[in-house]
C-alpha cells in the first residue's frame, strides 16, 4: 500500500454557539495516487474536513500530517506547493479585475515558484494547454467565458505550482449536467497523467464512483462507512449509505439495456 | 379541458428575445416537464404564465387561462388566478416564503384572499394542509418562522401554500435543486402524491433530465430561448430527435451508470 501524504487523526471542530461538533472524532488518511472521495449531505462535516486538510482552519483538538510531520511544524509555503485547492463556484473565486493569465500566475508569485516572468509565462501557457485552453486565453478576463471554461481556469490556477494533492469542494455542482462531465473527464485525464492525487468533496456519489477509487461517507460530523469505492456502492454496509444510494435520481432501467 | 395555454409566447429585453415562439397547455391531470440548462428561458417562460416577468421585459403572443387572453393584463385581474388557478413553487423557499410571518398564516393568506375564509377556518385549513404534506405536529409548526425549518420542511410549506386553494396547474420551477438528495427524493414522492390526490397539473421545470423523467408524461426540452423537442417522455428518451436532447439523454444515462455500478460495474 503507498504511504499517506496527508492524514488527519482524531480531528474535532467545534464553532462557538453549537451544539454539535462540525467535526467529531475523524481519522483521515490520504495515500499517494489514491484519490479519495468525502460524501454527504448538507452539515455531514465534509468542507469542515476539507478545510481542516487544506490547513486553512485547525482542528480543536486532532492533528493533521502532511508526509508524517505535524502541519504545524512545516513552512506554509512548502505545503501550499503541494497541496492545493479548486472550489465549486469559478464564479466568485476567480478575481474578476484580472486577466486569466495573472490568475492562474498568483500561487506562483505568492510561492516563489518560477525565476522569473518568463518563466511564469512559459507556466501558465502549460497549464493553460493541460486543461483545454489556449495560451492566448490568458489575455482575457473571466467574464468573457462560460462557467464550466472558468472552472477550467481555476483547475489551471491549482495546477500551476504542480501539487501533489489536487482537493476538490464540489467542483461540478454549479455546472450544467453536459458541461459536468467534460470536468469530471478533465480531472479524470489529469489525475492519469499528472499523477495527481484528487480529494474530492461531494454530494453526488456518481461523480465520485468516477473519479475516486476510495470514499468515505460522512453525517453529522462522523465518518458513517469508508473503504474502496466499488465496495461501498455495490456492497453498502451503513443504513445511511444506503438511503443515499438509493435517492441518487437515474433514467429508467430498461432505457439504458437498448444499443 | 386545457387549463393554461400559451401561444407563440414570446419575451424580449431591450429588443433582445429570451423566449422565442413558446407554445405550450397544461390541463388537469396532465405531467409535463420543461427541462433545459441555466440561461434556456424555463424560467421566464414560467414567470410569464403568472404575469410576474420584471419590469422591462415586453412580452407577445397569448397566455389563455380558463381560454381568457392574459397576456399584458393588468395585475387585479392576474391577481385572481394566481394561486386559485395556476400556483407557482420555486427554487428556493426561503425566499418565496416570508421571514418574518408564521407559516400557517402564510398558507393560511391564499385561503382568505381566494375563499374568503375568516382567520380561524384558515388558519385550521393551514394546519390540515400542514399535516397532507407530512410536516410532523402541524398544530405547533404552523406557528414556527420559516428559518426554525429545515429546506425540506420550508419547500413542503411552499407546496402546502400553493395547493391550498385547489389550483388546477402547479407550475414547479426547479423545487428539489436546492435540496440534499435524499431530501429531494422525499419531496420528489410527496409532490408525486399530491398531484396524484388533488388532480392538479404539473408544469415541472429542471435541469436534471433523471428527476424530470421520474414525474413526467410529456416532455419539453428548451434552449436558448426555444423548444426543441416535445414528446411523450419514454419517446424522447428512447429517440431524441434534436441533437441538444440527444446530449441530454447520454449525460443523464452516463450519470445514471455511474450510479449503478452493481449493474454496470465498469469502472476501477
């Protein structure tokens, strides 16, 4: 089995004034080329958790490792490098006042990644052709494209620093059901190719039976069933999972069963 | 007997067409569905067969209730159909819903606009409607705000309100797409029954092809502005005629398999 990368142990968050922890008691381990999905429903926990392994909010009580090391004693910016982040609406997480190429240059400045201009340039035009765009569309600004080629620009802006760990917070829920697949394809095609590692939140257990090889259901803050994804969804062990499976909305049957 | 009918219905902004030639007629007991993606017009088109288009947007063509034009009529007289005859539930119920009213007197409005009754038959039919759309302990819950409600709870509500009145056409404009699967699965059955009780007629309005299939007979598929395709739902799904529903119909199978890997088993 390949080792973890990035692991949360016993993790715990409580936010002022509930009455029950967002996160209670979850061990999480993310292995090197093992994409892995989070589902559930609204308030399971699943962003608290994503959010806890991006490290940008800390446990109240557990610990996040990110290659054995507490993440507390590695240089933010090491990290960042390796672990980065697209979330589920291009619209608003992309600044509107910049030109695509200086967006998807941002992690490089901000990480000191790239000696200089040209070299960011010469970046930012391979990611830009990695995720289906062009070189040129760097000039243009993200109003001027549709949403599921903004979610491109944001995959492309992840994928400039070259990370590891690629995590995902619902990113075709806001996309039309044909422009959907052709991100869920992208992030197929990268994940084979980049050897990236894809932590995948979502609500939807088909796009995760596509694109993740393990899942781990959570509610209410605790992880109900986890193991590899073909054994969960054929095999569900958990009642929850179960009634999740089950309210997944499909084509009749017998249409599919015709050539 | 058709109920609501539309005729070349068309809406323009600023000399721009949104919704171009839409004809379409709903009567008792009829299932339509009305599917296409964000920007298709379904949205409009709904809107304009309650008269509730924004301000700006110029309409033509006919919209005949009861076979009686509506098109450009002045609000009173849309004013006396809306709810009692063709009743509306949207996306998101907490904004159709108003924060700062109990939602057993919001039920409970229609019925004292349309019907006439005084507050304390209405507010008792509210509580009756409470309990049809299977919301635990109507008689306290009428009294809760819409924000003590979860968003299942709040979208049964909306569909208490609009059917209280006994319309004849319930337009729902994408109801579940707000909702966590499993809570729309619930509402998916409870809106099934009660159109199934009450005989009303169903414009249903989505972007997810499944969930279309699952409610309705006939089927509407809609892009930029125009419909592409209408047929009976089981023809459109085995023979898409348009190119735009033949997309729809193997994304929608594509998920479908995804889902069912115990059938399919074709992935890692």
């Amino acid at each position: 089995m390949s080792d973890p990368i990035l692991s949360g142990h016993q993790l715990t968050r409580w936010f002022p004034g509930r009455t029950h922890p967002a996160l209670d008691g979850v061990d999480v381990t993310v292995r090197q080329g093992i994409s892995l999905g989070i589902v559930g429903e609204s308030g399971a926990g699943k962003s608290t958790l994503l959010r806890q392994l991006l490290g940008v909010d800390r446990p109240t009580s557990g610990e996040i490792r990110f290659t054995g090391q507490p993440l507390d004693r590695i240089r933010h910016r090491a990290f960042r490098r390796q672990v980065q982040v697209v979330f589920q609406d291009p619209r608003s997480s992309l600044n509107p006042r910049m030109s695509v190429a200086s967006i998807v240059a941002e992690p490089l400045r901000s990480l000191h990644i790239g000696t200089d201009r040209a070299a960011r340039a010469e970046r930012v035009a391979e990611v830009l052709t990695a995720v289906g765009l062009r070189p040129e569309d760097g000039r243009r600004y993200p109003h001027e494209f549709s949403g599921g080629q903004r979610q491109r620009i944001a995959i492309a802006r992840a994928l400039a620093p070259a990370p590891r760990i690629l995590l995902a917070d619902e990113p075709v829920s806001a996309l039309d059901v044909s422009v959907r697949l052709q991100i869920i394809d992208l992030l197929k095609d990268l994940v084979d190719r980049l050897g990236l590692t894809l932590v995948l939140v979502s609500h939807d257990l088909a796009i995760v039976s596509q694109l993740c090889q393990e899942v781990l259901v959570m509610r209410h803050g605790r992880v109900v069933e986890r193991g590899p994804t073909v054994d969960v969804l054929t095999n569900p062990a958990d009642e929850y999972t179960r009634a999740l499976l089950a309210a997944i909305p499909q084509l009749p049957l017998d249409l599919e069963e015709e050539p | 007997m058709t109920v609501l009918e539309t005729t070349g219905l068309t809406i323009t902004l600023d000399g721009q067409p949104l919704v171009r030639d839409v004809s379409l007629s709903l009567a008792a007991r009829d299932r339509v569905g009305l599917i296409g993606e964000s920007g298709s017009g379904k949205s409009l088109t709904a809107l304009a067969l309650l008269g509730l288009l924004p301000p700006g947007m110029r309409t033509s063509g006919r919209i005949l209730i009861d076979g009686e034009d509506h098109l450009g009529a002045p609000d009173r007289r849309w004013r006396r159909v809306r709810g009692r005859t063709v009743s509306i539930v949207f996306q998101e119920p907490l904004t159709a819903l108003d924060p700062l009213m109990p939602v057993g007197r919001q039920i409970a409005g229609p019925l004292r606009l349309h019907q006439g009754l005084n507050r304390s038959d209405a507010e008792r039919r509210a509580i009756e409607w409470c309990d049809r759309v299977h919301l635990p302990d109507p008689a306290r819950l009428v009294r809760a705000l819409p924000h003590e409600l979860s968003g299942g709870q709040r979208q049964r509500v909306a569909l208490a309100m609009a059917l209280a009145c006994r319309p004849r056409v319930l337009i729902a404009d994408e109801p579940t797409t707000a909702l966590d699967v499993t809570v729309q699965a619930q509402i998916l059955t409870l809106l099934d029954e009660l159109i199934e009780e009450t005989g009303v007629g169903l414009l249903f309005i989505s972007h997810d092809l499944p969930v279309v299939a699952g409610l309705a007979r006939h089927l509407l598929v809609m892009r930029t502005g125009r419909l592409v395709e209408s047929g009976p739902v089981d023809d459109v799904l085995r023979r898409p005629r348009s190119g735009y529903a033949r997309q729809l119909v193997a994304s929608a199978a594509q998920v479908t398999r995804l889902a069912r890997p115990s059938v399919h088993g074709e992935y890692r």
